[in-house]
C-alpha cells in the first residue's frame, strides 16, 4: 500500500504530522478521524525506511547506550501516562543518531497503521532483540508495558556494563599482543638479514633458529602479497567454518576449555541464561518460549544445545531440573535454585540471584584478569626473545670456531 504524509490537530488544537499507509487519501482520512484527529493535509509520499538497502544498514547502526536512552525515555513517559504515538514522537524528536531517528518514525507510522508496538519493531532485529521484542510483546498483552521497558532497560545496562569491564581488563592484554605482533617482524625484517650478511662471508653454518628466522624473512619481504592473500584465505574460511553448525559447536566449546578465558565465558553464558530467563519468566512468558527465546541469546552453541534439551525434557512433562542435571553443564547452584524455585513457584527470583552471584565471579575474575593472563604473555614474549637470541648468538658462537680453526 501506498504512503501518505499527513498533518492533524487533536481536540486540543495541537499539531502533529507522520506518514501512514493507506488504500487511499481518505481512506487514511478516515482511520484519523477514528483515533480522535482532525486531518488539515493528507498527500501521498514516498517509502520511508524502506528505501535503505542492506548495504546501507551496514554503515548504520544504533549502539547499546542510545537503545538504554530510548527505553528509559519510553519507560518513563508511559508511566506519565503519555500515549505511545506521542512518546515515540518526543523521543524522535531528541534522538541524535539519524538513523535511529528515522526507525523511531517508522515504527510509529506502523503503529498509526494499526500495528502494535512489538510488531512494529519486529522489523529492526539489528537493533532490537528477540529478547526486547518478545518482552514488549508480554508487557502489552499483561498491560505494564512500562514495568517490562525497566526491567528491559535494567537487563541492558548489566549487559552494558559487563561489555565495559571486559574491554577495560583487556585493554592491556591485547596492548601486550599487538606490540609484540608488530615488533616480532619488524625484527626479522631489519635485524636478522643483517647479521646473516655478516655470516655469510665466513661461509659459516647457520643453525636452524637463524634459518627459520631467514626464511621467514623470506617470505614477508619477497612473498608478501601471497603472505597476505593466503592470510586473508584463512579469515574467510575460519569465519565460513565457524559460521557452520559444526564449526560453531567446535569453536564454542574452544572458547569454554581455554585457559583462564573458558571459566569466564562460562560464567557470563550463565549469568545471561539465569537474568534473561529470570526476567522473561517474571514477565509472564511461558517457560518453553522463555528458554527458545534465551537459546538464541546466550552466545553459545555448546549451552545454547543444552537448553535444547532442556525444552525437549519439559515438553515430555520432565521438570527443569532434570534435564539440566542430565547436560552436566550447569554448576550445581544453578541446579539447586531451579529446583527449589520449581518447588515454591518463584524461579524468576531465585534466578536473579544466581545470576547476581555469577556476576559478582565475573567482576572478580575480570578484576584479577591481568594478573591470570600475565604468566602467559610472559612466556609467549620471553620465548619469542629466546629464539631472537639464538637466532643472533648463535651464528657468532659458530664464527668464534671458525676464527680459532
């Protein structure tokens, strides 16, 4: 159906405008009339977002803190008790990002065309969640639509937070690596050739740490546009496997072994699952949409199978308890929790302390991160400094031989 600009007053006089689809101009006249406005100018316009290609959404994007901005804004207006079109309307009006700006519009023609609220936002899963989306959708049936934005805007910082502390603590770590990725090549690029010119006019032998050294000073200097196409190759096709099921399931499972690391995505995939279902629990939805709705939130295949079978497990009448038991992933917390919130009828708040628990492991572990991943980069940096010496100290050891023979 076409669109069509649109100006109105409503019985207090006060003007608004949007754009809202319609068979016809009075067609679109008439739902007006019938939502209380006056129309003053109705004309045909052209698609709104619609026109924004994929490509264009790539260059667009709407971060966490602008969609925290947005909630709290709509949480707080609902609760004074203005209407969701004039909400939405005020909201746009603040809204820096243009972009978003012009979904907030969207979403009210769609409103103004007879859609809800969660239908409307339906359209934008890069920017509002299964989770967001399923959440609105309960706070609307139950009509607490404001209580559902403070719990959503509550989940939202806490996921906010912890991606802030993660980065924080990483900050040096990655400082650490990306240093030692530049000066590692630097060094066989400028360093190693120049003592080997020295050897070589003793026709000394070169041990095997100052060949492999060459060698790859080799490569980087006369291969390098095939060093960086075959590297290129191997992006594309690890991000290809990891992007299947196998590979993802592999890769997930990866990132739950390593060292240090694994202990603390386990951690933060079961602080997510115990908050998003607590959460979606309390706002009425029904256990197995709650846990199909978590499944794809969690970030992690390994655990996402897991809740897989728990689902299965419930709809073949067995409790949660059981079958979480059974995929021997969930620590025993967890287990007891869900099974004493099974028995009293209060597992969304049971939950919401093991995940306050968990988060409480995870600012403990992301606090001392520095100091659990130090003896690694220690001995990642001194091996590559002992090979660089051997490369260099060696060769004279050999030429000393030789001036002595």
């Amino acid at each position: 159906m076409p669109n069509f600009r649109y100006k109105v007053r409503d019985k207090y006089g006060r003007g608004s405008a949007g754009i809202m689809e319609g068979e016809s101009g009075d067609a679109v006249a008439l739902r007006l009339k019938h939502m209380g406005y006056t129309p003053t100018l109705i004309e045909k316009a052209g698609p709104g977002l619609k026109k924004f290609n994929s490509l264009a959404r790539v260059f667009h994007r709407v971060n966490s803190e602008e969609l925290i901005v947005f909630t709290n804004q709509l949480m707080t207006l609902q609760r004074a008790g203005v209407p969701i079109l004039v909400s939405l309307e005020s909201i746009s009006e603040q809204s820096n990002n243009h972009y978003f700006k012009k979904i907030i519009d969207e979403i009210s023609r769609d409103i103004e065309a007879g859609k809800s609220f969660s239908e409307a936002i339906a359209k934008f899963p890069g920017v509002f969640s299964d989770v967001y989306m399923n959440m609105i959708r309960s706070g609307e049936a139950a009509g607490i639509l404001d209580s559902i934005l403070q719990r959503l805007a509550t989940l939202l910082e806490n996921e906010q937070g912890l991606a802030m502390k993660i980065k924080q603590a990483t900050r040096y770590p990655l400082l650490v690596v990306a240093s030692i990725a530049v000066a590692f090549p630097m060094a066989v690029m400028f360093i190693i050739p120049k003592f080997s010119a020295i050897y070589a006019r003793f026709n000394a032998g070169l041990p095997l740490p100052t060949r492999m050294l060459l060698g790859m000073h080799s490569i980087l200097s006369h291969y390098w546009p095939l060093a960086i196409v075959g590297l290129f190759i191997f992006i594309m096709a690890l991000k290809y496997f990891i992007s299947t099921s196998f590979g993802r399931a592999i890769w997930d499972g990866i990132k739950l072994k390593v060292p240090v690391f694994g202990q603390l995505n386990l951690k933060i995939s079961m602080s997510r699952f115990c908050r998003m279902t607590s959460v979606l629990s309390a706002s009425g939805i029904p256990i197995i949409n709650t846990l199909e709705i978590v499944k794809g939130s969690v970030g992690n295949k390994i655990i996402a199978d897991s809740i897989e079978h728990i689902i299965e497990g419930i709809s073949e009448g067995e409790g949660m308890t059981g079958s979480m038991k059974a995929s021997g992933l969930f620590p025993s917390i967890v287990l007891q929790m869900v099974k004493i919130g099974e028995e009293t009828g209060k597992i969304d708040e049971l939950l919401m302390k093991v995940a306050d628990y968990y988060d409480a492991q995870i600012e403990h572990t992301i606090a001392n991160l520095t100091v659990l991943i130090e003896p690694f980069l220690i001995f990642i940096m001194g091996m590559l400094v002992l090979i660089l010496a051997l490369a260099i100290f060696l060769p004279m050891w050999s030429l000393i031989s030789v001036f002595r023979m």
